[in-house]
C-alpha cells in the first residue's frame, strides 16, 4: 500500500475532523513532522485497521507534497 496522509485525512473528511477524532486542535497536527506513536496506533484504531500504525509511523507529512497545508491567513498590505 502507497500510503499518503491526504488517504488519512480523506477518510476522517477533513483535517479539522481528524483533530477532533484524535481529541486535539487542527493547529496540532500542523506541527507534525511524522505523526507522533501513540497517534498512530490510535489511528489505526479509529480507522477500524483501515491504516496500519505501522504503515503510518513510515510517513513524513512536512517534507512531502501530502503535507497538510497550513492555511494561510489574510494579510493587509497598506501604502503609506
């Protein structure tokens, strides 16, 4: 299996609701670089062993192109 963390992400709906299934805020999982252990075997829980915690503790989130995107916040730029 070709595991990406968008496959997770896809099968809670959303980042925000993948916080919520985890119990944590959706800045949190921003801040990943790999999913922390205990996160992963609590996914593969969740998941109903859809995701392997093993398959999950392999997978980098910050330096890959499925890394969740922070969103970015609105920035005024004013001339003066």
């Amino acid at each position: 299996m070709n595991l990406k963390f968008k496959d997770v992400v896809a099968y809670f709906g959303s980042i925000l609701e993948l916080a919520e299934s985890l119990g944590v805020k959706r800045e949190a999982i921003y801040q990943w670089e790999k999913i922390p252990v205990l996160r992963c075997y609590e996914l593969e829980k969740l998941s109903l062993g859809k995701f392997k915690a093993y398959d999950l503790l392999k997978l980098k989130l910050k330096d890959s192109p499925t890394a969740p995107n922070k969103p970015r916040r609105a920035t005024s730029h004013t001339n003066g």
